[in-house]
C-alpha cells in the first residue's frame, strides 16, 4: 500500500471531505520543518544539529490558514528547510489540486533568502517571511499555525520516533496523521487544529471529571479521583500511537 499512494489519496480525500462540510481556508499558507528522533536510520534519516548527531528525520509541513495540514516532505534531520521548500508546496499542491489566485505563503526567518523568494514565484505565491536579525514575537505573523500542527504530530509514537528505514514506508505513516485533524474537525468530533479551543485532537488528551462525593459512609466521607478518558479507539490512532 505505501507504493501505491494509498495514504496519499486517502489523504486528499479528507480534505475534500473537510472542503466541502467547513471549508479550506487556502488564501494563506505556512510551511516550516520539525526534527523528530529516527534511531535505526534509513533513506530519511541524518544527523541530528538538534540531538548530538544522532540519527533524525526532518518534516516540512505545509498548512491552510487553519492549521489542516495539506502537504508533507520527509528528508534527512541535517537538510536545511529553504530546499525542502519546493517539494513541500508542490507535494500540497497535489494534494489540493487547484489553489486560488493572491496566495500568502508564512515563512520564518529560515526562508529569508533569495532562492526560497524564488520558489514562491513560480505558483504566484506572495511570501510573508520574516527577517533575520527581528526579534520573532514582533514578526510572528500566520505561521504559528503550522508549528501548532507540527507539535500536535508528535504526540504520535510512530510520528514522534520513526523507525522504518524505508522512505515510503515513512511517508505512509506521516499521511494517516495528517488526515485526522480534517476528519475531527469535519465530523464535529472534537476541536482540531484551528478550532474554538486550539486543543488540537490528540488522542492523548484527558477528560477532566468534577470531583464527585459519595454518599457518606458510618466512618468517612470518599472522594472519588477524576476519570481520565479511555484512549481514541480508533484504527488509525492506535496505529500511529504505538510507540
């Protein structure tokens, strides 16, 4: 299946799906990489400049305005983000199939140079990067959103700490994990990236209980502990979950 480009299909099915019940928001575009742990090396693995050299694997996301993320490259821990720039926007272009005209692409300071400002001209892409040497909290701009995501990735296992050697196999298990914040979010099922609450649907998180008093017993008063709620039962949350 990872040959075939199942997952990248199923993917580009949840974001018509997301498309068509709440809409894509494609006039803005943030793309940036995140270094995760990739142990038993392989074809997307490399040292490491974040983790003492060792062994790394590098993600470039591309995200609408949201945070949904649209498309994703995977390459050595040691590739600089500027060309991986290229791949990203077109693996997300293939994804969407059509982007509309005046498109604002958020980039940090990483982009700031002339071969990433060339990179955005040839789909008519307007970039908004920020400079070198500006302190980021005056720049932030739109492109939190994809660090947002990016972090929301890691809380899976198989995401987290890759180690299949193989780089489609890589690819397959990065494209289920895009594939669920569209279809929480589209299914109402929680607060997905750009949602009220920001939360991001991890299949982590934990459902507070108000503490409950029990009927008073012939000696003390029990206080029950909150509850915490049974994992995300679902297929592919237990699959990237293994850790």
């Amino acid at each position: 299946m990872a040959h075939a480009g199942v997952a990248e299909r199923v993917h580009a099915a949840a974001l018509r799906a997301f498309d068509l019940v709440i809409g894509l928001d494609l006039n803005d575009v943030s793309v940036d990489g995140c270094i995760t742990k990739a142990p038993c090396g392989g074809d997307a693995a490399g040292p490491s400049p974040v983790d003492r050299a060792k062994g790394g694997l590098k993600r470039s996301t591309a995200t609408e305005g949201g945070g949904i993320p649209l498309g994703i490259v995977s390459a050595p821990a040691n590739r600089h983000d500027p060309p991986l720039l290229g791949p990203t926007l077109d693996a997300a272009l293939t994804q969407v199939k059509a982007m509309p005209d005046g498109v604002i692409a958020h980039l940090d300071a990483a982009y700031d140079n002339a071969p990433s400002r060339a990179v955005l001209e040839e789909p008519g892409f307007t970039g908004e990067i920020s400079r070198k040497g500006v302190p980021a909290p005056i720049q932030v701009g739109k492109r939190w959103v994809v660090e947002r995501t990016n972090s929301w990735m890691n809380g899976y296992g198989r995401v987290r700490r890759c180690t299949d050697r193989d780089g489609q196999i890589v690819d397959f298990y990065l494209y289920p994990a895009l594939c669920l914040p569209p279809v929480v979010r589209a299914c109402g099922l929680g607060a997905g990236p750009g949602g009220a609450q920001d939360s991001g649907p991890s299949p982590h998180a934990r459902r507070a209980v108000p503490n409950q008093l029990a009927e008073p017993g012939p000696h003390r008063r029990k206080t029950l502990r909150p509850r915490r709620a049974m994992r995300t039962r679902c297929a592919a949350c237990r699959l990237l979950c293994t850790k």
